[in-house]
C-alpha cells in the first residue's frame, strides 16, 4: 500500500511541477517546451516505473499489483495530457481575441 501511495504522491508532485514550470515560460517556447518536456518526464517515469516494478517483483509476488499501479499512473497521465493541452493551446489565443476586441 505504501508503494500505491508514494507512486501517487510522486506522479502528483512531478506534475505540479510541470504545470508550474509551463507557466512560467513565455508562449512563444511553450509549445516546444511542452511537447519536449513530456516526452522526457514520461522516459523518466517509465524508467522509475520499470525500476520500481523490477524491484517489487524480485522481493515479492505480487508483480500484478505493479501492473496495475503502472497503468493506473500512464492512464493518469493520459488524462493530465488530454486535459492540459487544450488550456495551454487555447487560452493566450482566447486571451488575445479579448484584448485585441477591447483595443478596437
């Protein structure tokens, strides 16, 4: 159980942390940014996965217990991609029809 929850915790944390570094960066690098700053945070979570999954399966039995924390965390990250992305696409342009109607 502590495995579930540390996993959880870590898979939180790392994507606060990527949305808090997203929004720091100007928008014009953001798309970049992104699309090169998920493909190298989810290689680092598969490689912590994969160790992790190694690890539990040489002390223990329970290997589907790891399957299923690792498919809950990659369906998670799914779910974090499918949400943020139309956000980060969608908002400076929204933002700009605003501000250039306003200008007008």
């Amino acid at each position: 159980m502590n495995f579930i929850l540390e996993l959880l915790i870590f898979c939180i944390f790392l994507s606060l942390l990527t949305y808090s570094t997203f929004l720091l960066l100007t928008y014009s690098t953001f798309l970049l940014t992104y699309l090169f700053y998920i493909l190298t945070y989810l290689l680092i979570l598969h490689s912590y996965l994969l160790t992790l999954c190694t690890y539990h399966f040489l002390l223990s039995y329970y290997h589907l217990n790891c399957i299923v924390v690792v498919s809950i965390t990659y369906l998670y990250l799914l779910y974090s991609l499918i949400l943020t992305t139309p956000i980060i696409l969608f908002l400076p342009l929204y933002l700009t029809t605003i501000l250039t109607n306003r200008i007008k």
